[in-house]
C-alpha cells in the first residue's frame, strides 16, 4: 500500500463489501440519513484514488419500529421509546488478512489523520447515529484543542460478513510451513480460496489419573501418527480421483477436498448459505450421510470412510492458506446452514 497505484477506482463501480475481502478490515467512517450513500460512495473513491486503498461500502439496514426482540418480559409487548428505521452505508478500508498484519499499523495512522473532501459534503443524517457523533465530537472537543480528523476514530474490525467463527483462525508461521515443506499434496499449493476440510485429526491434552497415564502416547508421537494418516487418506482419495490436500501444523492435521473461488452469499434473513458445490462435498464427505436399515430392524447411519479411517462428522469449510512469511487468512468456518 502507499507505493505504485494498483488499487482500480471507477466510479461506475459500487465497490461492495463481500466475504472475500478478507477477515479484518479499517472502519473508516459511517453514514446515514439522505445523502449516506452519496458521501460513503464518495468517500470510497477519494481513499482509493488519492490514498491507493481498497475501500468498500457495507450497507446494513436497521429497524427500531416494532417490538423490542429477545427480551424476557412475560407476557409484555416491549416497544422502542423512539421508533425508527433507517439504512447505514460503512466505508471499510483494507483486505488484511490478519490483525497482525505489517501494514495494519501504518494504514489506520493515514486513515485517522486524512481529512477527504467527503466529509464535507452537505446532507442532514436524523439518525441515531448522528446524535451519538454529535455528542462525542462534544465531550472530546472539550478535552482536545484543535479540530479532530473526520475519520480519527477509525478502528480494526472483523469483516461482518464472516461467520464469527472464522475468526478462531490458526497462524502459518515459518515452523509451520517447514512442516508441509515435503508434502506432495500440500493444502498450501492448493489453487483456490476456498476448501473443505473433511478429517480433523487432533487431540494432544494427557489424561493422568495414576491408572490410564501409561495408555496416552507422548505429544509428538501422536502428531506424527495423525500426520501419517492423513497422508494415507489424500493418497487414497487421489487414487480415487478426487482432489484431496493434507495440512499439518503444531497441534493437528487436517484433510481437506477441493479447492473453490467463492465460499458462499449471505441470505435475506441474515444468515449464510455456503455456495452449492461446498454443500455437495460437506454432504457426500462426511462420516455418516446415509440412513440404512440394520439387521435388527433399526435405522441408522451407514459409515463413510477412507481405508477404515471415518470423515469428520461435520466438514467445515476453510480458507486455504497460502505461503507467505506472515499470518495467513485462514479459519475454520462453523456451518451456518439457512433454517
């Protein structure tokens, strides 16, 4: 960032946010009110021409007119003492993917102390929004002199449209990457974004009771003997013609099957829908997908598995990390099926 212009910044383009982004982001600045869009688009033009930074508008409606949700208050209807709704435009700054990115640093210092034209546009914002700006710039105007940066409140923040556990996200350190060195069928050369894990193997706590102390192997033997079988399940699998990788690090390995560009769209209701082809592969790679009839008559689930070694019981998908000295954007993503 901040060296030769290679961030695009057309202004028939919209520039919204979406998942692929990457995890963290700058938030520079929101709006509301009549002009919100008009001076949040504005704004993004200015930092990607003038500054050289990807900038994205999110929009997020909100709706304070019915009645308030999720409380417990019997058999009492609960309303908001001032009823309102009205549509925000976020500006967001960034594409790190991780908090501890180099350049973290340096970006939010020019972004809190750049003062763009966009701020000075005129409209009239009534939403509560407003009146929390307002009152802030009051109580720090008596404790600053001078005239604060519009965006000098600008912070890191998670990318909204994540599910919130893709943030439990593991680091590639340079130990880790001299681990998948050698690895044939590394996840690190996987090509996509995107992938599934299908076989977690992982499990290092010792359970020492003075009676079963003996049974538990030592730490690294046992992540040797899961780095094992997960080399003996992607050879398997590519014998099979399918696109498996493996993945090691300090605590676990990991099988992962095909790689994807787009992880999925975020639903009307606000939940997530993973794209079709990674719900085909969560669905046929995992440990139990159909229900059989036992010889006893009961119903149950038919086992899956790689030479006598059973899929995960829920495949997550990930984002496939990618060979850099840095942290690198990857996370295990919780299921967030639509109801």
């Amino acid at each position: 960032m901040f060296g030769k212009k290679t961030v695009d910044a057309d202004p028939s383009k919209s520039y919204e946010l979406t998942e692929e982004e990457g995890p963290w982001l700058i938030l520079a600045g929101t709006f509301a009110g009549p002009s919100g869009l008009e001076q949040a688009q504005a704004l993004i033009l200015e930092l990607r021409s003038d500054y050289d930074v990807p900038a994205f508008i999110y929009r997020e409606d909100f709706d304070f007119t019915g009645r308030v949700p999720d409380l417990e208050t019997g058999n009492r209807n609960v309303r908001y003492a001032n009823p309102q709704a009205y549509e925000t435009f976020s500006v967001l700054v960034g594409e790190f993917d991780s908090v501890n990115h180099p350049n973290v640093d340096r970006v939010l210092g020019t972004i809190k102390g750049a003062k763009p034209k966009a701020y000075n546009m005129e409209g009239q914002d009534n939403s509560p929004l407003a009146a929390v700006r307002k009152l802030h710039q009051q109580l720090v105007g008596k404790q600053e002199k001078g005239v604060r940066p519009p965006m000098a409140n600008a912070f890191v923040t998670r990318n909204p449209l994540l599910p919130e556990a893709f943030f439990q996200q593991p680091e590639v350190d340079s130990f880790v990457m001299g681990m998948n060195k050698d690895v044939e069928y590394s996840l690190l050369d996987n090509p996509g974004k995107f992938t599934v894990v299908v076989r977690t193997f992982e499990g290092l706590s010792t359970l020492v009771d003075g009676k079963h102390d003996r049974e538990f192997k030592p730490s690294a033997e046992r992540l040797n003997d899961y780095a094992l079988q997960a080399n003996k399940m992607v050879l398997e699998l590519r014998k099979q013609g399918v696109e498996a990788y493996e993945f090691h690090d300090r605590r676990r390995s990991l099988v992962a099957i095909g790689h994807f560009e787009n992880l999925g769209v975020q639903t009307a209701s606000g939940g997530f829908q993973y794209d079709p082809q990674i719900m085909a592969v969560m669905q046929r790679y995992s440990a139990g997908n159909t229900i059989v009839r036992t010889p006893d008559g009961k119903l149950g689930l038919e086992a899956n598995h790689v030479l006598g070694i059973p899929y995960d019981v829920n495949p997550k998908p990930i984002a496939v990390p990618k060979k850099s000295k840095r942290s690198l954007y990857t996370a295990t993503l919780e299921a967030l099926r639509p109801n």
